[in-house]
C-alpha cells in the first residue's frame, strides 16, 4: 500500500510538472509571437506606416500588454496622422501609467493634443510643466512669456469671413498658390482610375498631384480643377508650388524622384525636395531640381518673393532649430543661388514651422506648432524690418482653429485669399476655405496712456497743464498740454516703464508710475489730481550745492542718541522736502548723514549710512519720488557743526545739532 502511494504522488507531481511546462511553453509562444508582431511594428513605425503600425500595437494592447514605448508609439501613431481625440487618450495613460525618464517632447504632443480637443487649461498645465522640465526650449519660454495667449487671439479673431469650396473632395486638398492667370494651383489626392490608385503608407492616402482652378468673379468661388499639363505630376507626391511673375517659372516639392529614379536616405526614408520647371506651349516642362535639394534631408513648400529675387522654403537641413525650419535663398540667375540662410529664432522653434508664404508688401505668412496658438498647425503673420522679420502674431479664429491650419495665401489687393485646414465639417482630410479679410491684423503692440488733470480739491479740469511723458529713468519722451477738457493721452511701446508728470503754476507738480505690461491694444486710464502749492519758494533762487533744509526754513531733521529712526516731528519737515520736490520734478538731491562724536568712528560711519538710508527711503517711498532722483553719502563724525568732540565734553542739546540730515541739490 505504501509503495502504492507513493507511485500515485509521483505520478501527481510529474502530472503537475508536465501541466506546468505546457503552460509556460504556450506562455513562451504567445510572448515569441508578439515580440515578433511589435518588430515588424516598429519596422512600420520607422518606415511612417503608422495605420499598418497601428493596428499591430491596438492588437498587442487589447492582450494586456503594455510599456511606455509601446503607448508613446501607439500615441504618436495617431497624433502624426491627424486622429488628435485618441493621441489624448494614448498620451494620457503613457504620462500617468510612466511619468519617470520620458522624453519631455512627450509633454509637448500631449499639450498640442488637448488644445486640439479644446482642453486648454489641461494644456496650459502639461506646457507648464514641459517648461519645468525643458527650460531653455523656445516653445516652452514663449508660453511663460505669453500665458494670457488666449486673450490675444481672441483680440485678433473675427477679421476674415470664411468660404467652404466645392474644388474639395472626400480625400486632401491643400497648398494654395496664386497664378498670373487668375488661378489657384493647389496639391491633392483624389483619385485617380480605380486600378491605378497607389496610396501612401503614412496615412493611406492616394499620393498627392498637382491640379489648377480657374477663380471666379467674386475672387473666391473655384471652377473645377484640372491636373496640370506636363511632366510634374508622378506617381509619388507633388505638392505645394509657387509662381513667377511672368508665370513662366513654377517651382515645386515633390519626393525625391528624378530622372524616373526614387531615391532614399540612409534609413529607407523617401524625401521631399524641390524642383524648378518652365512653362511652353502650356506644357510645364525642363524640371530641373534645385541644387539646395539633398538626399539627406527634406526641402519643401516653396514662396517667391514679390521681385522674384529669393525663395523661401521649409527644410530640417543642418542648421535647423526644430523639425522644420524656415529659410530663404537668393535667386542669381541662370540656375544658380546662393547659400539657404535660417529665417533665425524669431521665426523658428523647436517644433515645425511650415508653408511660407510672401505676400506682395513683404509679409510672412506661416504654419507652426511651436509658436503658442489655438492647436496643431496655426497661421501666424511677421512683418518685414530692417533685421529680417519682427515678432509673430497668430492671426486668430476663424483662420485658426484647435486642428491643424495651414499654407495660407492672400491677395493684398482684394483682401482675398485661401488656405488649408482639416478642421471638423470639411468634406475630407485636409480642405481649402476661401476668405476675404475684412479688418487689419494686429502687427504691434498698441498701448496708450490717457487721463484727466483736475484739481484735487474742487475737482474741476485743467485745459492748460503740462503733461510729460517719462521713461523709466525720468528722461523727457514726449510733452503736451491738456485741452479743453483737461485731458491728455500718450502712444507708448508695451513692456515698458514709464512715468506721467503734471506740471501747472501755483500747482505741486506730481509723477505717477505707469505699470508695464504686454496687453495687445491696451490704454493706461490714469487721471492726475493736482494739489495746491503752498511752499513759499517760487521766488527764491535755487543753485546746486544749496542745502533745500535751509531754503525752505525747514526745522532740522534730527536723530536720537544711536538710533536711525525717522521721528515724528521730522517726518513734517520730510514732507516739505518731498513737496519741493514734486513741485521742481527736474530736481534731485543729496542725502547728507551725520552722527555726534560719541562711540568709534567706525560704528559712527555705519549708524550715519542707517540714516542717510532711512531718509532715502522715507523720501521714496512715502513720497513717490523716483529713486534716481536721490542720493545719499554717509558722513559719520567727520563734519561736526560744532566743539563737541571726545576731548571736548557737550551738553546732549549740544551732541543732537549733530545728529542730522541734509539735502543738498545736486542737479
């Protein structure tokens, strides 16, 4: 029986152990299986087949697994063809489910994402963290810089009416550009015969074509598109185009196929470069590609100055600041140009900045995400100046909106134009909008300070008094007078300090500080009571090296024994100074500070530089005088008014006349 037992409990165990090795061979199989389906995953994902990735990473998911490169792949997958709803949903469980050690960009498509679902205080969130851990990266700064962004587009929207187009179809359309023929020439991926449809692997999408529109009368209606005539269209991508003048020129972005030759880069990755062609009989012919063009790196959507002299593009050539960068090229002649030159870090950020375009007066219209807007791509506008460009201005609903924005064009002189957008209700991926723009953009920061003088005692106006406009060192700008009303009013610059000074006879003149800020169309409202003088001084001749005290009769400004406060009594007489001196707003003093001869010289210098710094600040601080008016110098026992030494014994009535301030006029 015991031996029968003991067969049986080996038997069990080695039931159980044969039980246990199929478990973990499946188990192994199963992991096998999937590590191999993620490979060719990645392998999709390297090669921007991200639907074709996809799927895989949706499939390994739904069977439990996870890791944060398989959500950050899984979350880019959607973000980089446009599915924004769910790049949230997948960016949120990586950050949440793997917050140490990711690459701050993450943080960065996440913000982007929730802007595009209108999540923006989520946002604001995300990008103030993204600057926590990032710094110095321009995206970051410029949000710090601009938090009240929102604001500003608010302030900038409402000024284009917006035109849906029937040239748009259930695929993309996108990458507008102006003819001399009162056409538009625009890329897009409707289809082509039924058995001749290639689509691109990034998005499924057929590859896109050139086609051209007739405009209407009201210069915004499209007839239908035609493909362009010659050899431009192929059966990879062209896209975006511009024109010369004379429309003999058109150059244009394509992938890198020439001479019938698709070429990659290193890693298998089939780029965009640009190529020139020449219009003859009506057929586009000569391609030539650009010489700037390299297999190393994507050069695209090209803009032609108004003089035909430089041509400016997007590229992630060396050099650049972010995933794509603006530049421009000088035009020589004869199928030559110069060297491409950055467009600089006014222009460029760390993300994309995309889809130039050079209006006839000079402006700079184009697409980033780097720059702080509304969502993905948004259209901002630079205006020309002597260093290149000034600072960007998003140009607000309805051109902008949460989703991506892009390739704007604009017709200076009818206020019409078009532009691209895959914004919800349009007929496919990517549509263009017709607009006609009916108010300017903001280009600058307009500020103004306006204001009433009036009499602080009967409130009445002052239609003659003198207003003074101050930097931030009380250096004269500009003056005026009030009119009839007593009113007054100043254009400043924005983020800057400045000072308003009334000045009116028989009045004590007064300064009042104008707070900085960067408010877009701001008007500081300060209104300037005015009170009546009644020092005694207007006639009194006043030199530089004069002691104020002694003109204005004022009581000493005395100290107690080893203290450095202002007493009450002086502060009476402190005032008379801090009148005098709103009354002479050219004025400045020296504070003089003194001790008696009791204690070491040392410490005497030290409690005389306490008091000559108490009345600096009382003189600043209680009675609004800008600080550079002051100055103060400490003068311990040195400049005894009397005998009262140490080998000399004083009454303390005696030691107190040299426990004083004086108020020298140095200017």
């Amino acid at each position: 029986m015991k031996n029968h037992l003991t067969s049986l409990k080996r038997l069990a165990v080695n039931n159980t152990s044969l039980l246990l090795i199929c478990i973990l061979s499946s188990y192994s199989l199963h992991a096998q299986n999937y590590n191999k389906r993620l490979s060719k995953a990645d392998k999709n994902f390297k090669a921007f087949a991200y639907i074709d990735a996809r799927a895989i990473y949706l499939d390994v998911v739904s069977k439990g697994y996870s890791s944060a490169n398989l959500y950050s792949k899984l979350a880019d997958s959607f973000y980089y063809t446009g599915d924004i709803e769910h790049s949230v949903e997948w960016y949120e469980k990586l950050i949440q489910t793997y917050p140490n050690g990711l690459n701050p960009e993450y943080l960065f498509k996440y913000a982007q994402s929730l802007k595009s679902v209108e999540r923006y205080d989520d946002a604001d969130r995300v990008m103030s963290q993204f600057y926590l851990v990032t710094g110095d990266d321009k995206r970051a700064k410029s949000f710090i810089e601009k938090r009240d962004y929102l604001s500003f587009i608010e302030l900038q929207s409402g000024r284009f009416d917006l035109y849906t187009l029937d040239i748009n179809s259930k695929k993309s359309e996108h990458a507008p550009s102006f003819t001399h023929l009162n056409q538009i020439v625009f890329a897009s991926s409707r289809s082509k015969k039924s058995n001749d449809v290639e689509v691109h692997e990034w998005n499924k999408m057929p590859f896109l074509d050139i086609f051209s529109s007739e405009i209407g009368e009201d210069q915004i209606t499209l007839e239908e598109p035609m493909k362009v005539k010659g050899k431009i269209n192929t059966k990879f991508h062209e896209s975006s185009t511009c024109f010369s003048k004379d429309g003999k020129t058109m150059y244009f972005s394509r992938n890198n196929y020439t001479n019938n030759k698709l070429k990659t880069d290193g890693k298998g990755v089939v780029l965009l470069k640009l190529y020139k062609a020449t219009l003859q009989d009506k057929i586009w012919t000569n391609i030539i590609e650009l010489p700037f063009s390299s297999n190393t790196y994507s050069v695209s959507h090209p803009s032609l100055s108004a003089d035909g002299k430089k041509l400016y593009f997007a590229s992630d050539m060396p050099g650049s600041l972010g995933k794509s960068d603006l530049f421009v090229v000088d035009i020589l002649g004869n199928d030559t140009y110069g060297t491409p030159k950055n467009l600089g870090n006014k222009i460029n950020t760390e993300g994309r900045e995309t889809f130039p375009f050079i209006s006839d007066n000079g402006m700079l219209y184009f697409a980033s995400d780097g720059h702080v807007g509304l969502g993905g791509l948004d259209v901002f506008i630079a205006v020309p100046d002597e260093f290149g460009f000034s600072d960007i201005f998003n140009l607000g609903k309805p051109i902008n909106s949460s989703k991506d924005d892009f390739s704007f064009i604009l017709n200076e002189k009818t206020k019409t134009g078009y532009f691209s957008s895959n914004r919800s209700g349009g007929k496919g991926n990517d549509d263009i909008y017709g607009f006609k723009q009916t108010k300017e953009l903001i280009t600058s920061c307009n500020q103004y300070i306006e204001g009433i003088i009036i009499n602080e005692t009967s409130n009445e106006t002052f239609s003659d008094a003198n207003v003074v406009l101050l930097d931030e060192n009380q250096n004269i700008i500009s003056q005026i007078v009030s009119d009839s009303k007593g009113q007054y009013r100043f254009k400043i610059d924005c983020d800057k300090e400045y000072f308003v000074r009334a000045r009116l006879d028989q009045f004590i003149s007064k300064d009042i500080p104008v707070e900085k800020n960067t408010v877009f169309e701001f008007t500081h409202q300060i209104n300037i009571p005015l009170s009546p003088n009644t020092l005694l001084i207007t006639k009194v001749e006043i030199n530089l090296g004069d002691d104020l005290s002694k003109i204005l009769q004022l009581d000493p400004i005395y100290f107690d024994l080893d203290d450095a406060s202002i007493r009450p009594e002086s502060e009476v007489e402190l005032q008379k100074i801090i009148s005098a001196m709103n009354k002479y707003p050219e004025l400045k003093i020296e504070v003089r500070s003194h001790t008696d001869s009791r204690s070491s010289h040392w410490y005497n210098k030290k409690l005389s530089v306490k008091r000559m710094r108490a009345t600096v600040k009382y003189i600043i601080e209680k009675g609004g005088i800008h600080w550079r008016r002051t100055k103060g110098k400490a003068y311990g026992e040195r400049q005894l008014i009397n005998n009262c030494t140490d080998e000399n014994p004083c009454t303390e009535e005696e030691h107190q006349e040299n426990r004083r301030s004086e108020f020298i006029i140095w200017e």
